[in-house]
C-alpha cells in the first residue's frame, strides 16, 4: 500500500471498503469487561476554607520581597484534597481575578493551598510555599494613569531534572537558579 514513506496507520474510507468489524461474543464480554473498569465514580466534593495562617505568613513576605503587591487585594483559601497535574500533587495556585470576579470577589488575586500538603509541610516549607505562590502575582503600573495591571506569571525556569542531569546548566536561566541555590 504506497511507496511506504509515511502511509502508516492511515484510514480512509476506501481503505476500509468491503471489511468487517463485527464484535463476536467472546469479543463482546471483554469489552464489557474493559468498560466495566473505566467505569468512574462521582468526583469527591473539595472542601473550601480560608486561610488565615497563608496570609499572616504573605503579609512578613509582602513587606519584605513582594513590595510592589503591597496595593494588591489578596484572598487566601485552602482545599482540603490537592489538585493533580500530570499526575503531581499541586501544593498551591495563585490566580488573577478577570475583571467580573475582581468586581464579585473584591480582590486581586486569590491565593489557593492544598491542607493535604501544607500539613506535610515543615515551618521552614510553609513561607517558601507562599513565597512561590506570591513570586506568581505580577503587577505594572500605567505610567499615565496610574492604575497597576495585574498579571499572573510562570516561573522563569522550568526543567526537568533528567534534562539537566544530562547536560547541566544549558541555559542562562539554570546558571542563574544554581547561583540563587548556592547564595
């Protein structure tokens, strides 16, 4: 079927004309069986709260490192189950209200922390947590107007550790994070 460049596990209708793909009894209860296992069950309520402990430890570290949030309205909330992302425990979440929800909810940013973490954590883990959430919150001022612009930001440095067990510091932004790791 073609020259064999690049024609693999392409369909087409023609391609499929004349065929048959009736399922035969045995067929029929192994899929059953293979349903019966992807079958889920209702997803479990996550329980919402504040935070208080979360925003006692962001106000130190807002005077301190984040002075240009020291105008932002911030909530802090906790969950009680933490969220999964590509199969890691998400210990924290910062959001940025769209314009609605800044209305609605009064605030700026919102401040998510997962209690099945934060109960692991160590006194010395829990400011670095919020640290990080907080490093997440960005804001610019309008030079015009006046008004500061809010703006949620990723980390400026992502890699995996096999990628740099493999070639090291590849990168300005890794150089960097070693020289941080080492101060």
């Amino acid at each position: 079927m073609g020259d064999g460049k690049g024609d693999y596990g392409k369909f087409s209708p023609d391609s499929m004309e004349g065929r048959r793909f009736d399922a035969g009894p045995k067929d029929a209860e192994e899929n059953d069986a293979v349903t019966d296992k992807k079958k889920r069950t209702a997803p479990r309520k996550v329980l919402w709260g504040g935070m208080d402990a979360a925003r006692e430890i962001a106000e130190k570290l807002i005077s301190k490192h984040h002075p240009h949030l020291a105008d932002a309205r911030l909530k802090y909330i906790c969950r009680d189950k933490a969220a999964r992302k590509h199969g890691n425990l998400v210990y924290g979440k910062a959001y940025k209200m769209s314009r609605m929800y800044e209305y609605l909810v009064e605030c700026d940013f919102i401040i998510e922390v997962a209690l099945e973490v934060w109960n692991e954590l160590s006194p010395t883990q829990r400011p670095a947590l919020i640290d990080h959430l907080l490093a997440h919150c960005h804001g610019e001022e309008n030079e015009e107007t006046g008004d500061m612009t809010w703006s949620v930001r990723p980390p400026t440095t992502q890699e995996f550790p096999e990628v740099a067990e493999r070639h090291g510091q590849w990168h300005e932004g890794l150089v960097d994070l070693e020289k941080s790791l080492r101060a």
